[in-house]
C-alpha cells in the first residue's frame, strides 16, 4: 500500500468508531452476539434486506435456538422456516455446517477465520464478520458496502468486482483494524454502507464522518464511483402455474433434490404460457377430471440468474379418476389441505402471488 493509501485509511479508524457509538443500528442479533447468533443472522443477511430478516431471524432462532436443534432438524422442517428468504442452499449448508461443527469441534462453532471458512457456505466475507465480531479476532469483513465506501473514500476506479481489488482492500483494512475492537469496526463500515455511503443515488455525504478524506467528495465523483462491471442479463423462462382443488384439498407438486428451489413444494406447472384447452388436457393425462377452470392474474418472479415469467389459472377437479395415476409414476405428488402449509409443504416466494388462492372455497 503506498503513502498516501495507507494514510487515508489510518484516517478513518477513530472517526468512524466514534460515529458508530453514536449511529449504529439497534439489531436483534447484535444485543446478544453470541457466534451461533451471528453466524446465523450473517447466512440470513447474504443477497438479503436487513428489514427482511429480522421476522425470519426471531422465527428461526426459536425453532433452532442451539447448534444441535439445527443439526438434527427435518429438511422440510428447515425449509420451511427459510421460507420466503430465498436462496434455500443457504439453509442447506447451515445444516451442513452445524452437523460438522458437532463432529469436529464439539458443537461449538470454531473460533479461526481459517475454520470458519471451511464449513459449508462460509465464504471469505461471512468468515471475517464472525471471526471478528464473535470471537474478535481482527480480521476485515469485505463486502459490496465495504467496497463500494473504500472505491469513493480513495478515489479509486478499479471495477470493484475484480478479485484483485477485493483481496488488496480486505489486506489494506487489516493493517489498519483496531485489535480491540474488529467487530464494530467492522460492523460500522457495514452500517456506513446501509445508512450513509448509499448505492444507487445520491449518498448522505453530509452526514459522513469521513466526507472530509472522501476523494469522491472533493472530486465531486460520488456518482461515478464506484465502478462495477454490467451483471449479465437474466435469461427468461415463461411458465404456467395451475391451482389445483379438488374439494378442500390443493394439489402440490415437490421439486426434485437438486438445481434450483431443491426440494420445496410448488403448485403444479407447465413449461411456456399455455391456453385453457393445454391446461385441461395436462390435468386429464394426470387423473383429473375438471369442471372449472378460471384465468389469474400474471405474475413475475426474479432469481438471480432468470426470471420466471407466469400466467395462471385456478382449476376445480370433481374426481380423480385414476387415483394412484400421479403416486404410481411419480411419487412427488400430494394433496393437502390448505392449513396443512402454514407448518409444512414449504413453498417458495416464487409462487407468493398465488398463496392466497390456497384458502378459497
């Protein structure tokens, strides 16, 4: 790190931490910071809101309050208490994660960044905010705020999703992180990010405790920086959901144990946008006999990678023809009463536009 970079982030240690004490946000996981509650909040809060996870996060927490509880929980159980955060592989690996904890290191998640970055879906991120907040070792927690303040305090151009500036970042913040206190150094660029050096608009720069070292600021280049490489666009994929009832049951279908939303439950779907004529022909070669069918509203849903582009229809059956027709090719299928999805049958947000349909007469 040359002079001049290495004086800029001497800079901001003390103002930073001295505005911490007076700014930080007031979270659930941070007034207990034990490293299962960290670790937990840190896996909810990838690719998601803080606003969004502190419902999930009190929920989870008093399913699996322990380390063991998680490891020994149902997978659908599990499932559905993710439910709605998306991106289920998360909860995957935690369960994955706390099994190892509990043969390797006795139940107690391990201390080091080292070990920490060995479990299942601890990456160098996640690794550096429990090590350092958990357990205080002072290790730098880069993020996409974490970038994006040091890109605008230092001036600096460079496409902040190179790996290249990721790494000299992370190895410039630990040369400068407070040994005593790494966690809420840490925890203060993060909150810097969230409530001040804002993306996607104008950041609060007056209300910065660094507005006076921000190279961005004295350059007037707040919004030019940072520089970030276009995503790839997603791909569009149409589908046709159908809302299936015979009598007070609705007919769900469970995603195979791979690729995307692996093992959550979904309502029946057809591949492309199908017409009424399609729809009730599917459910025929299934076993059903429809007497109603009725269009629903449109609806989109984007992962990160595709969108799912959706046309619906409710469809009242009167019988099953062949009962064992869907059990006997595929064991996937199953009829459930309504109620029965609020504890069980995760489902997720995809389909959110079309949960209410569940409860209809």
């Amino acid at each position: 790190m040359n002079e001049n970079k290495k004086e800029c982030y001497e800079k901001i240690v003390n103002p930073l931490l001295a505005w911490y004490c007076e700014n930080r946000r007031f979270l659930p996981w941070r007034e207990e910071p034990s490293p299962y509650h960290v670790w937990i909040s840190e896996i909810m809060l990838q690719q998601t809101r803080v606003e969004a996870v502190k419902e999930y996060y009190a929920r989870f927490m008093k399913e699996f309050p322990t380390v063991q509880d998680l490891a020994g929980a149902e997978e659908e159980r599990l499932l559905k208490m993710w439910e709605g955060l998306g991106y289920y592989n998360r909860a995957r690996n935690l369960q994955k994660a706390a099994a190892m904890t509990i043969e390797e290191h006795g139940g107690a998640l391990p201390s080091t960044y080292e070990e920490l970055l060995a479990l299942p879906g601890i990456g160098v991120y996640t690794a550096g905010a429990i090590a350092s907040i958990a357990f205080g070792r002072p290790v730098a927690a880069v993020d996409g705020n974490v970038l994006r303040i040091v890109a605008r305090l230092t001036g600096d151009d460079t496409d902040i999703s190179l790996e290249g500036f990721k790494k000299s970042v992370k190895e410039n913040l630990e040369e400068v992180i407070p040994a005593d206190r790494p966690g809420d150094f840490n925890q203060a660029l993060m909150d810097l990010g969230a409530m001040v050096c804002l993306p996607n608009g104008a950041p609060r720069c007056e209300a910065c405790p660094l507005e006076g070292i921000c190279e961005a600021r004295c350059l007037n280049k707040t919004g030019e920086l940072p520089v970030k490489k276009s995503k790839k666009e997603r791909t569009i994929e149409k589908k046709t959901v159908l809302v299936v009832r015979l009598g007070n049951k609705i007919l769900l279908h469970k995603r195979k144990n791979s690729g995307l939303l692996a093992g959550m439950y979904e309502f029946p779907m057809m591949e492309g946008f199908q017409n009424s004529k399609n729809v009730l022909y599917y459910l025929e070669n299934l076993g059903f006999s429809s007497v109603q069918i009725k269009k629903l509203e449109p609806s989109k849903h984007i992962f990160s990678h595709k969108e799912w582009h959706m046309k619906a229809y409710t469809v009242r059956v009167d019988e099953w023809k062949e009962e064992e027709t869907i059990a006997a090719r595929e064991r996937d299928w199953c009829l459930v009463e309504p109620w029965q999805t609020k504890d069980a049958y995760p489902i997720p947000s995809a389909f959110a536009a079309y949960m209410g349909f569940l409860s209809e007469s």
